[in-house]
C-alpha cells in the first residue's frame, strides 16, 4: 500500500516538473523572439555587461553587432551579447533614482550606510543628539543654561576617550 503512494506521488511530481519545464521553455521562447524583433538598426541596447549604445548594424552571418557608445565611438560585440532595448520606461526609472545595475545599487547602499555611520558617530566638537530649544512641558530653559538673544545656546557633548589608559 505505501509503495502504491509513494509511487503515485512520484509520478505527480515527474508529471508536475515536466509541465512546468514546458512552460518555462515555451515562455522563454516568446521573450526570445520579440527581443529579436525589438533589436534593429537604430535602437537604443543595452549588453549583458551593462554597455549602453545605440545600435548600428547586426551581421547575422558572423553574429557581430555594432553599436555607437558616443559619437564616432563604435563598439563590436557578439550579437548574443544584447539583452535588451533600452525604452523611455527604462530611462525614467533611471532619473528617478533606481539603480540600474547591481553595482549601482551596491554604490548606493555604501553611501547610505556611511551617511548612518557618521551620524551615529559625531565627529569631535559635533552634537551627537540634538538638544530641544524649550523642554517639552512648554517652560522656559533651565536657570544654569545659557541664554543669547532669545534661543538657548548649545553645549557640545563630549565622548568618552577611547584611549587605554596604562596601570
């Protein structure tokens, strides 16, 4: 009996993995072919290393495709090499901020993470915490605080050496 199941089950499971290497294929496929119909003479591309270009030529004999990075910079690549065509969607992702390539992303979370860094750690002589003008309960500052024009004046916060002291 158990053998019967586990059979059964085996079987669904090839059954289902099958299927869903089909549908992979057959979705793969129609991807294929209309980034082949996009990709003419004229097109903005992009490669799989992330060159940006517009593209000038595609000789399907020697699968070489040429595509001008600047004016008067062309670049020969293997026509395998291109990935997508760059749309007016893709550019305005790209001014609005999103990265466009891993790198960039990485580029972004660094500065991100430095920018946090150095907030949580002040610089000698910097607030670590900004101090509140008046204290929450609306009363005026404290007597011992000192007081230039109208707004009180701000104690630096000093931080623990980190020095070792020697016994």
């Amino acid at each position: 009996m158990n053998d019967t199941i586990l059979n059964i089950a085996l079987v669904v499971v090839l059954a289902l993995f099958v299927i869903y290497a089909f549908r992979n294929s057959r979705k793969n496929k129609a991807k294929q072919a209309e980034l082949k119909s996009q990709i003419v003479p004229g097109a903005e591309v992009m490669t799989n290393f992330g060159l940006f270009g517009k593209l000038l030529s595609i000789d399907e004999i020697s699968n070489v495709a040429e595509i001008e990075t600047s004016p008067g910079n062309v670049v020969r690549v293997h026509r395998q090499t291109l990935a997508k065509v760059v749309t007016e969607s893709d550019s305005d992702a790209a001014v609005s901020g999103e990265p466009r390539s891993v790198e960039e992303a990485m580029e972004i979370a660094n500065r991100e993470a430095e920018a946090r860094e150095k907030a949580a750690n002040p610089e000698f002589g910097e607030l670590a915490e900004p101090v509140a003008e008046t204290p929450v309960d609306g009363t005026t500052p404290a007597a011992d605080q000192p007081v230039v024009g109208d707004e009180p004046v701000k104690k630096p916060v000093r931080r623990a050496s980190t020095k070792k002291v020697d016994e």
